[in-house]
C-alpha cells in the first residue's frame, strides 16, 4: 500500500513537473514574441519621429543644410532640371515639362 503511494506520488510529481514546464516554456516564447515586435515598433516609431523632426519646418531643413553641407547644395531654377529616359538603347534628355499653374 505504501509502496503504491509513494509511486503515485512520485509520479504525479513528474506529471506536474512536465506540465509546468511546458507552460513556463509557452509563457518564454510568447515574452519573447513580444518583446521582438515592440523592438521592431520602436525602431519603426523612432524613424517616423526622425522623419517627421526632420521634414516638420522648413526652418530645420535650412538648419539641417549649413549644419551638415554648408556650401555643397546650391538652389537651381526648374529651368535647369531635366528628364533622363532610357528608351531599348537610347537614352533620351528632354527639359522638365511642368503642367498646372
């Protein structure tokens, strides 16, 4: 009797242990789940806030520019702009053609 005991005991001990463990193991991978798409939603959070900073005022892009190009960009009239097409083997340069008023 007391052998019987000891063995259903032991062995409901196993079952429980095995039956926690995979739960633990259910509860890792749903944290992991998780924690991997709040990293790619701040990453993604962080570089619309980059653009939105950055595209906000046009004040920052002027500040932007002596900042980090000083002397390098240089406005240029829509007269001087050009379209590039590649048409089989040639390739082909026309001016901007602007439509509207």
């Amino acid at each position: 009797m007391i052998k019987s005991f000891i063995f259903l005991l032991i062995l409901s001990l196993i079952v429980c242990t095995s039956l926690i463990k995979n739960s633990t193991k259910n509860l890792d991978e749903q944290i992991y789940s998780i924690k991997e798409n709040i990293l790619f939603l701040d990453e993604r959070f962080k570089d619309s806030q980059l653009e939105f900073h950055y595209l906000s005022s046009s004040e920052k892009l002027l500040e932007y520019q002596k900042l980090y190009f000083e002397n390098l960009l240089v406005k240029k009239s829509l007269k001087d702009l050009k379209t590039f097409k590649i048409l089989g083997d040639q390739i082909v340069i026309n001016d901007l053609k602007i439509s509207g008023n």
